[in-house]
C-alpha cells in the first residue's frame, strides 16, 4: 500500500511542470518558476527619458541680415518693409553687441532713414503746392491774418444759427444746493441769455427730483439742449464752459438735431462744405 501511494505522489511531481508550463503557454500567469535566473538582486533599467533640445542661445541662431551685409546704393532701393526688417536687425545687434562697426551701422541706417524723409517730404511740399486741391492750407490758414479770418466766419456761422432758433430751442439748466460750480455758470448763461434772448429753464435737482430723473441728470451744473419738435435732449455741458464752448455746442447740437449734420461731421461748419475739410466731399482726381 505504501509502494502505491509513493509511486503516485512521484508521477504527480513529475507531470507538474507540464501542468504549470499549459497556464504560462497561454499567457494567463507567471510564476517565480520562469524568473529564477534573475536572481534576488537583479533588476531592469528604467526607459531612457527624452531629452528636450535645449533652446539655442541667440549667437547659435542664423545671423540675420544687417546694414553690413548691402551697399549703401542697395540699403537705399531696399522696399520700406525690407528696409525696416534690416534696420532692426542692424539696431539689435548693436545694442547686443555695443561696438564700434555695429554702431557706425546703425548710424549709417540712421542717415539713410533721415535722408529718405527728407526726400519724401520735400516731393510732398512740391505735390501740395502745385497741386491746389491737395493743399489743405487754403480752407485752414496758418498765417495770423488767415486765422483771424477763419474764426470769423466761423463765428459768424455760430451766432447766425443760434439767434434764428431761438423759437424752436431752448436750455434746461439743472443745479443743487451747495453746488459750487453752479454760481458761476449761471452767471455765464445769464451772459448768454442777454446776447441771444434765448429762454432757459433753470431746475434744481433736490426741489425736482422727479424732472432730473427724467433726463438722468446725476452732477451739477449740467445743460441739456431741448428741441420743440425733437423728443431727446442734446447735452450741451457737465460742469463749468465757457459762453464761447457753449455757443459752439450749441450750434452743433442744434445741427445734429435737426438732422442737418452727421456725427462724422461734427467739428465741420456750414462754410466748409465741400471743403478740403469736408470728410464726406470726394476728392477730385488730377
């Protein structure tokens, strides 16, 4: 009986290698049975990590072209995109690199930039002054005499359009208590009221409230233009102007108002039109 048992215990420790070689032939489990040539102290070597290039420091870069590489002859024909792209590589490397050849190119692109302006300025006194409807000089004086002129007409234009609409027009002026502002713009529309008998409503804003809140009034002294046929107000002044400040919004309020002026003409008078001044007249070709 013991023979048996003996013999059986055998064949199974002999058929066991087969029986665990099946599992690891069809790659479900490994045991320490397949790593015993590695030994207790044997290990892999991690994966090597890649390296980023390291960024190259700006003398290992291409050399960029500066005003050394051109002759003066070429320097000057060069297109100004061209010509702008050399002059900062030559101003780079100049303050990079401080020394003498670099700098005296620098100055070479210098002079050859001032020249080149000179050039160009110099054609375009010529153009502007042989060529009348390109020379602004003739609507915007520079000249004292001119200048004279010129604010009289403009001023001209302003008391005209002020005094004829006194009937459609009149001032809201909104003022509070305590207000230290309010006193002496008063005292510059009363100035105004006796030039043009203009009517202006004068509101304190702590007696009405109701009224400021209407037109959104929040500071003192402000002046809202009305038009009797216009439903919104034009601001003529937040604070303390001038009677001359004041004229001149109103006759540009009183214009946009009624539709007789366009934003993008708002600084224009009605003696400029069509004018070198006059942003809406197309420019006659030569």
């Amino acid at each position: 009986m013991s023979r048996l048992f003996f013999s059986l215990a055998l064949a199974a420790l002999l058929c066991a290698p087969a029986a665990f070689a099946e599992p690891l032939a069809a790659g479900k489990r490994e045991t320490w049975w397949d790593r015993s040539k590695e030994g207790w102290f044997w290990y892999q070597d991690p994966p090597i990590e890649e390296q980023p290039e390291a960024p190259q420091e700006p003398e290992a870069l291409a050399a960029k072209p500066t005003a050394r590489d051109f002759s003066l002859e070429e320097l000057w024909s060069l297109h100004p995109e061209r010509f702008q792209e050399i002059y900062t590589n030559t101003l780079n490397a100049a303050v990079q690199h401080p020394s003498e050849p670099n700098v005296k190119d620098w100055y070479r692109m210098q002079d050859i930039s001032r020249r080149k302006s000179v050039q160009f300025a110099n054609v375009a006194a010529y153009v502007a002054q042989t060529n009348p409807e390109f020379n602004y000089l003739k609507d915007s004086p520079l000249a004292a005499p001119g200048r004279k002129a010129l604010y009289q007409q403009q001023f001209g234009d302003i008391e005209t359009a002020i005094h004829e609409g006194r009937q459609t027009h009149g001032l809201l002026f909104f003022y509070s208590r305590g207000c230290g502002y309010c006193t002496p713009q008063a005292e510059i529309l009363q100035a105004f009221t006796n030039k043009y008998r203009w009517e202006i409503k004068a509101v304190d804003i702590d007696a009405e409230p109701g009224l400021a809140a209407r037109f959104d009034i929040e500071t003192t002294p402000t002046i809202l233009l009305v038009n009797q046929e216009v439903s919104r107000p034009f601001p003529v002044a937040v604070g303390v102007i001038s009677l001359a400040q004041i004229e001149q919004n109103i006759y540009r309020g009183m214009r946009l108002l009624g539709g007789g002026l366009d934003p993008s003409d708002y600084s224009l008078y009605e003696f400029q039109r069509g004018s070198a001044l006059d942003a809406g007249q197309p420019m006659r070709r030569p």
